[in-house]
DNA sequence: GCGACATAAATGTCAGACAATCAAATGTCA
DNA sequence: TGACATTTGATTGTCTGACATTTATGTCGC
C-alpha cells in the first residue's frame, strides 16, 4: 500500500490548486489559520504547516498584525525568475552537466532571440550592451568578469521585447554562471571574447541576425576550447 | 525599522545555503527535528516550518519511521520541470501575458533547437514525433489534441539530445499549454496544422535545420491567425 | 483636531503530548 | 538452523493550548 501522504501536503495542493484555477486571484487575503484549521478539520499547526509550503513556492504571502494574514501573491518575473535560477542552479551542480552540454544550451537559446534582438530592439537595449562591454573591459577580476559577461547576455536577451523569452533565458543564463565561474581569463582570452561582444553590438546595430547567430557560435567555440586547455592544464599539474 | 523576519525563514535560509554551497550533498541526511531545535535554539515547531519550506522547494524530501528523516533531495530533471511548469504556467496567467508574446517567444525557442536535433536526433526520437502525429490525425477532443501537440513539442525538443536545453525548453512549453488551451481547432485547423508537422518531420529526418526553422515560423503565423479569428469570434457574439 | 494609549485580530513561537510509520533487533516455532 | 512473528526504538506527523509579537483601529484626554 502506498503510505498515506501527509495531510499538510493535501491541504496545500488544495489551496494551491485553488489559486491556479483562479478561484483566489492575486492580492485576495485566505481566510485566517484559525478559521482554516476549522474548514479542513485539523489543527492549525496543520494548515500553518501547509501554509508554509505555499509560502515557500511563491504562491502566497503572509502578514502579521490585525488585517494581516495570508494573502495570494502577486507573481513578479522577478520573483519567478529567482524561483527559476535557484531551481536551475542547483539541477546542473546536482546533475554534474559538463561544461559543453551546458554551453551548447546556452548558445542554442541566445541564437534563439538573434531575430527578436535584430527585429525588436531600441537604443536603450544598444547602450546596454556598450556599458557592459566597457565594463568587462576594465581592470577587474574573473568574478566580476564573469558578472559583467552575464550582464551583456541578458541585455542581449532583453533587446528581444519580449518578457515571456527574457524570463526563460535569463533563469538558462543565470543558473549556468556557476559552471562560467570555473574558467579563468588570461588577457588574450578576454581580448578574443571582447572582439566578438564588439562584433555582436555592431552586428545588432545593423540589425543582421545571421551574423549574430554566427559570432554566437564563434563564441561557443572560444569558451569550449577556454574550458578545454584550462582542464588539460589542471589534469597535467 | 524594518520588521524581523520570521526566525523560521532564517534557519530554512541557513540549512539551504548549506545544501547550495555543497556542505550538505545530495542524500546526505540531516540531523532529526529535535536536534536542530537544539542546535538553532528554537522549539521543534519552529524547525519544521523550516523544513516544510525547504520540502516545498524540493530541496529535501523527509521519511517517517526509523531511520527515517529529512534527506537532501537528489533533485531529479522531472521534479525541477514540475516546479519551473507550475511557476511559469501561474506567472504568465497572472501577469496576463497576451497570446503573441507568448507564441513568439515560445517558437523562437524551438527555432533554437533545430540545428541541435537535427545534428544529434535518434530514431526513437522520429518514431516519438510519429506517434504523436498519429495521435492528433484520430478522433479526439480539443483538450486531447493539446495534449498530443505538447507531446510532439517536446519530442522535437528532446531530439536535441541535451537535457539541459530539454529542461529549459519543456518548461516553457508546456507553461504555455494553458493559454493554446484556450483555442479551439476546426477539422481544416487541424489538417493544416498535422500537413506542418509531418512537414517538420520530414524535414528532421532528411536533416534540414534550415527547413525546420522555416515550417516553425509557417506554424507560428498559423496558430497566430488561429488565435485571432476565434477572437474575432467570440468579440463578434 | 491630534497625539498617546488601549484594544483586537492575526501570525509567530513555544512546550508537551500522542499517533503513525518504519527498520532493525528480538523472540518463537518448525 | 532458518523462516516468520513480535517488540522496540527512533523519527516524523498531528493535536492542544498557551503566550509573544506585530499592526490597524478605535478611544480618550487635551
């Protein structure tokens, strides 16, 4: 026999299935756990328990004081997007993804937006760009070049106008940073990469797709054969 | 001042910063509520909203009995798209994403992974995009023909052989089911759309990347005029 | 009118108890 | 000895009742 699954678990799907069929829209307040603990016929520490799932998952928010309680929460893409990342983080460090597999994801995706970026973008998107290349031209260290060289995909992403594929690529981007972190820059490689950030901006700015789609696969094949020599160097040390 | 968080958030946030930084490594057990109550001075309650959080974030999974427990989880690709599915299908229905930015973000990542399935696709993934093509062509209702569609999507993402891009693809997909949900296929619907698919597969098959991307971006504009007739519909009732 | 204070409602935390579950140790019998 | 039943201990799940903390709101005195 399958063991009983626990009651609090049953509460929340419950709960939480009614703010999916947007039986409880965002912002309506749930009843207090007293008068919960009543509808369910168990203890409030039960449904608090079960609250607390929901909270955890984004999906409500909760306030102390009179007219406070629990309250459907209004999803943020920036919330979302942390949920993401964090869930993403952890499934690639978990699964020991190889450096290649996770490269070839990531540049798939970019290529995906080459059309949205050429077709789309504004000149907010191009001056983002232009600040996060100056940026990674700078003096700093592999961190915050790393930091930087996320912050020039996504204003790449962004520059497609379109939320929904921001949301997605961003949380891909972000949680492979980790894996990016591994390598380290020696300054020729950071001049080969620079050249071909260079090249992407002007290739957006004159709005070639095909080109961009090519230099992004220029670039998957820089960071692999990065990865490579600075793996054969550790094995031989 | 800013108000104290909850000390339960605080301990889940600690026990999960162990579990991300490696401390604590997948199967790993944690030590029993009573001891962590002890170790982070508060009572057992407290510890076990924390858990619930954690739990919730499938980061642990707890087993009652002996040697029973809290364990961290092995996140698994299926749990992790289960939780990316659920954030992204209630973000997009709260944040009222319209039906375009939805398609268009969603065929331009499936553009992205022509050029991948075509390089890395198997004969079992063709037989998988057969079948389901086989699916739709019967008699079946709206639901089970999105269903079916889903089924396709994700085969063809799957061909792509990177687990990685699967993930990140599968989600987005079938977060977006809710809303292709909302269409309803005529019989001529549903020819033009299967004369695409089997287009996609012959396509797959003779390794035509350039092709695919081309039957994507057809598909696209169809289910776009799919949309706005039944619109122009429903506004005209 | 306005600030200080009491009140009420709600979540957050605590303590202790019991129930349910499960694995391993233990006992029993052929 | 070996297979099967039983006990036992550890652990999570749930319940109960209480108190602490936070916050909006009303009330009193001025």
């Amino acid at each position: 026999m399958a063991a009983r699954p626990p009651l609090s678990t049953a509460i929340a799907d419950r709960i939480a299935a009614r703010i999916a069929d947007g039986d409880l829209m965002a912002g309506d307040r749930l009843p207090s756990e007293t008068d919960l603990a009543e509808q369910f016929e168990c203890s409030r520490a039960t449904v608090r328990e079960a609250l607390k799932r929901l909270a955890a998952r984004n999906l409500i928010r909760t306030a102390r004081g009179a007219s406070g309680g629990a309250f459907v929460a209004d999803l943020t893409y920036a919330a979302a997007l942390d949920a993401h990342v964090s869930t993403s983080t952890l499934l690639l460090s978990m699964n020991a993804v190889d450096f290649q597999t996770a490269a070839e994801a990531r540049f798939a995706l970019e290529r995906a937006c080459a059309d949205l970026a050429v077709a789309n973008h504004q000149q907010a998107d191009l001056s983002r760009l232009m600040a996060a290349i100056d940026t990674l031209d700078g003096p700093i260290d592999d961190a915050a070049f790393c930091a930087a060289d996320v912050a020039f995909h996504r204003a790449l992403v962004d520059a497609g106008r379109n939320p929904v594929l921001s949301y997605q690529l961003a949380g891909a981007v972000e949680a492979m940073q980790p894996l990016m972190n591994m390598l380290t820059y020696a300054d020729r490689d950071r001049a080969t990469i620079l050249t071909l950030y260079r090249r992407i901006a002007d290739a957006l700015r004159d709005r070639d797709a095909v080109a961009i789609r090519a230099i992004l696969s220029e670039l998957e094949a820089s960071m692999l054969m990065l990865f490579q020599t600075g793996q054969s160097r550790r094995n031989a040390r």
